[in-house]
C-alpha cells in the first residue's frame, strides 16, 4: 500500500512567510529600543530568527515528506510589455498670465482651484500605481518563495523518515538562501 504523500499550498506558504518576517521585524524593532542596538545588529538579529524559522520549517517538511502545491491565480490575460495600452497622453502646457486687478484675482483662485483637482487627479493616479507595484512585488517575492521552497520539497521523497538526510538539506540551502543576506550585511560594515 502506497503511502500519500502531504502538501501544502504556495499561497498559504507565502502568507506564513510574510507574517514570520513581520513579526520577526516587529520583535527585533520592540527588543531593539531597550538595549539601544545598532541597525546592523538589528539585521543579524531578524535574519538569524528568519533563518532558523526557515531551518526549522525546511527540516520539518523534508523529513514528514510534505510537497508544495502552487495555487496562486495564474495571469493569462496579461499581454507581456503592454503596461499602459498603446494610448501615451502628451501635455502641452501653455504659458497664462492673468494680469492685475479683479479679472486676474478670480482668474488666479480659479487656476489655483483647477490645479487643485488636477493634483488630486494625479496623486490618484500615483496612488494607483503605488498599489500595482506593491502588487507586482508581492508577486515576486511570492514566486521566489514559492519556487525556492518547491525545489527544496522536491527533496522530500528522498529525505522522508530521515532526521539526518533533512537537517543536512535543510542547513544547506539555509546557508544557501539566507547566508547572502548575512554576507551583504557583513560586506556593508567592512566597508564604512
């Protein structure tokens, strides 16, 4: 009889990652006030926490045998290099001097009150493209997540039962995909 091997969802994945950093950004930042600790032991502290949640959750799975299933919703009608569509608004601003007296003072408030709504129109507009590119980054840092993790839990019939085989992978690609970070943030203080 065939054992069925267990999976998680990517999305769900995504979402515990995203909560361990926060608090863990969180907790650093609250620890951090009373002992008055430098921004680069600040890091050190968040990512040995991030990674030895990442060893911990990399051991856990590889050894349980747990597999990865990608369930974020696929972008088909996206046509790639066509962000705004084919329309590119041109601006030709014209020079206005209103002049002096009454006519200029009511031409004036109602120029300052025309540029009003058109700031107001423009920060929407920013906003708007604020909100898309966070989304883009989530999505990013979703796929990176999400296909770092699937190839660590491609592992997972190999080290299934295997203390031993799991810690090893997991400390590996531990080392391998937070060991950088460590490295820049290292590299970063060499340098000042």
């Amino acid at each position: 009889m065939k054992i069925k091997q267990s999976y998680l969802k990517g999305k769900s994945v995504f979402i515990v990652s995203l909560l361990v950093i926060g608090i863990t950004i969180l907790t650093v930042y609250l620890t951090g006030i009373n002992y008055n600790r430098s921004l680069t032991s600040n890091l050190y502290l968040s990512l040995g926490i991030i990674a030895i949640s990442l060893f911990l959750f990399m051991t856990y799975g590889l050894y349980n045998g747990i597999g990865l299933i990608d369930n974020f919703p696929k972008f088909r009608n996206f046509k790639r290099g066509d962000i705004m569509g084919n329309t590119s608004p041109t601006f030709d601003t014209p020079s206005i001097d209103v002049g002096d007296g009454i006519g200029g003072l009511i031409l004036s408030i109602l120029l300052w009150i025309g540029m009003t709504i058109l700031l107001i129109v423009l920060l929407i507009f920013l906003e708007a493209i604020f909100w898309f590119s966070l989304f883009i980054i989530l999505a990013m840092l979703y796929w990176i997540f999400f296909r770092a993790l699937k190839f660590v839990f491609n592992k997972s019939k190999d080290t299934k039962g295997d203390i031993g085989i799991s810690t090893i992978y997991s400390l590996t690609y531990t080392l391998l995909y937070v060991g950088w970070i460590f490295g820049i943030v290292y590299l970063t203080e060499l340098i000042k």
